[in-house]
C-alpha cells in the first residue's frame, strides 16, 4: 500500500469526515495503525461489495476447476444429447 494511504489511529479520530470523503472519492482503501502496527483497512462500500463480487466468483471457479480435475463433469456432447432426447419426450421441436 502507498505511504500516502497510510495513516495512524490518531489522524483517523481527528479526522475521520475528511478521510471517509477522501477514501469514497478516490476509491482506494487506506490502512490504519496503532503504535505504529497495520491494524485495518477501511475502505468505501461500493469497492467491498466489489471485492465481495470477485471473491465469490473466484470461489465458484475454483469449485469448478476441482470438479473438472475430479472427472465430476459431462461433456457438452452429452448436455446436449440429453437436452434433445428431453424434447422428444416431451414433443417440443
């Protein structure tokens, strides 16, 4: 994280109105120490329901990479074949 979006506890107390409006316009998360220790990031809404977003989809990528590597899975060949002998059952064209 740059220097510039690093702040101690103290500045966050003193000035916290201003570093909210500063983290919500530049979007960038700004990491907070305690005796000189990194102890938070806080960051705006909008950037951790992102976060939250991407790290869903890495998740169920993951899942269906583990399932591939696992032989869990069918051919499209098959999903299709399936898919048309359903039709046929059920008279659609």
């Amino acid at each position: 994280m740059k220097p510039s979006r690093v702040r101690p506890l103290s500045h966050l107390k003193s000035r916290a109105a201003e570093m909210i409006r500063n983290i919500v316009e530049s979007r960038e998360p700004m990491l907070i120490t305690q005796n000189g220790e990194a102890k938070v990031v806080v960051q705006d809404v909008q950037s951790y329901e992102d976060l939250q977003q991407t790290l869903a989809l890495l998740k169920i990528l993951a899942m269906g990479q583990r399932n591939i590597e696992a032989g869990d899975c069918v051919s499209a060949d098959e999903v299709f074949t399936e898919i048309q002998q359903l039709d046929r059952e059920e008279g659609v064209r």
